[in-house]
C-alpha cells in the first residue's frame, strides 16, 4: 500500500502555506455539478503522483521518496525524482529547455475527497489539486456545524490553469433537489467509509517507473539506470479528466526550486 495521508494528517499537509473491485475516481470534468452531502471535514487523502499527459498515464510509487514542504523529494528518490533533479540541477531558468523538461517529471501533489452522491445514492471520490481542495474545504470548514443539515453543490467550471472547484450550499432543500435526491440523502450513511480509498491510486514498482520513464522518451542511462529486461505494460488508465492532469504550466512559481 502506497504511503499517504489520510484525514486530519491530509488537513495538515493541505492548510499548511489489495486486490478484488477496487474504487475509481468519479468522473469530474469542467461544467459538471454534483449534488452532494458532505458527511465529514476530514474525507480525504493526500498523495503525490507522476505523469505525463498523453504519454504516460497517472501513477503513484510504491515505495515514495521523501517530500520537502512544498514537495520537492528530499531522499529515497524514485526514477521519475532522479530525472525531475537531473534536468533541475542543468537549469537556472524555469523557462529554459531542462527547466520546461524537469517539470515533466516533478511528483505532483495533489488530493483525493470523499463525498455522498445524491444523485447515485453512493459515496464517491474526486480527484482535484490542493488549490481546488483549499477551496472546497473552506467551505465545509464555514459550514462545520450544518453539515448534517445542507446539501451540496460540487461544481467545475473553465479549463486548463482556469479551472475553479467550487462547492456551495443548496438553498431551498425541498425546491431545489429533486424526490429523487432527498429520499438519497435521508439514507446518507453517517461517516464517509474511508476504506474507500483503499486501491484508488495505480501504484507501480521501480522497475515499471524505469520503462515508464523510457516510454516518456527520457533515456533512463543519464541516471545510472537501465531499461529492464521485461518490460511493464504500463499504469492503469488515468481516470482523471483532461482538465484535472497538471501540466507544466500549472506550477506555481512559489513552487520552483530555481
């Protein structure tokens, strides 16, 4: 089992400046809503993952490096560190070529949140970025002691770095949710099951981050490995939309190690 954290220990990290049938993301794209209840203020995980659009699909490590505080490994380095850092330490600007390059392989942080669905009657998870979870918990921190009271509207809205989460209260229970709805939340579970989280995450070994990294196009011998003899097939399919994969664009200067 991959190392993350869970509930309050994700809060921190978040306000700070098996096999069989395993959970999916559900599917969380610009300009859907989803009417939820929000059964707790510490549904969540947080993890780090690597990637890269359209070549390499999501995927977290097995065995995850060390993190500074703002999430740069620090120790027990994977391959995808090895090569974020050796494209790192030839650059001194963002903007020049190994600095373009080593964002490709920077762990991106990023939050797992559970919710009730209305609409479905289960609980589910979304995936979003710590600015996304930021926001959405502000407001269930503002909502804390109504929680059990209110519906939800989790919404998406833009694209690319435009894209803003955001969660706010339904206004007129009875007028504003359907029949439907409201007999699913008067049999809402009272805690978000957490074992839910359980297998979320694609996890690869070392050996499969190795041809991940080739497959990239990275050429794995600038860091002292090789290519192993037999090769992976690849993680999982990201279940994540287009417009929630972070891309180079999407780090934040205070987040630049030059």
């Amino acid at each position: 089992m991959v190392k993350y954290k869970q509930g309050t220990d994700a809060l921190d990290v978040l306000n700070r400046e098996d096999d069989g049938d395993k959970a999916k993301f559900s599917s969380f794209k610009s300009g859907d809503v989803h009417f939820i209840k929000v059964l707790g203020t510490s549904d969540l995980i947080q993890f780090f993952s690597y990637g890269i659009f359209g070549k390499v699909n999501s995927f977290v490590a097995a065995n995850p490096s060390e993190k500074s505080a703002k999430g740069f490994p620090t120790d027990n380095h994977t391959p995808w560190d090895l090569a974020f850092k050796y494209h790192r330490d030839k650059s001194s600007d963002f903007n020049d070529k190994h600095g373009q390059e080593s964002g490709k392989y920077k762990p991106k942080q990023r939050f797992a949140m559970g919710f009730y669905d209305l609409d479905s009657g289960e609980q589910i998870i979304v995936d979003v970025s710590r600015n996304q979870a930021q926001a959405i918990h502000g407001t269930v921190k503002k909502y804390k002691i109504k929680l059990g009271k209110l519906a939800f509207e989790l919404t998406k809205e833009g694209s690319g770095t435009s894209t803003t989460v955001s969660l706010t209260p339904v206004l007129d229970f009875d007028e504003d949710l359907t029949d439907k709805q409201k007999e699913n939340y008067s049999k809402s579970p009272g805690e978000f099951d957490m074992s839910l989280f359980d297998g979320i995450l694609y996890e690869a070994e070392e050996d499969e981050q190795i041809t991940l990294l080739n497959q990239a196009g990275f050429d794995v011998s600038l860091i002292g490995l090789e290519i192993p003899n037999k090769a992976e097939d690849g993680a999982a399919e990201d279940k994540r939309d287009d417009d929630e994969v972070e891309t180079i664009q999407d780090i934040q200067d205070s987040e630049l190690p030059f």
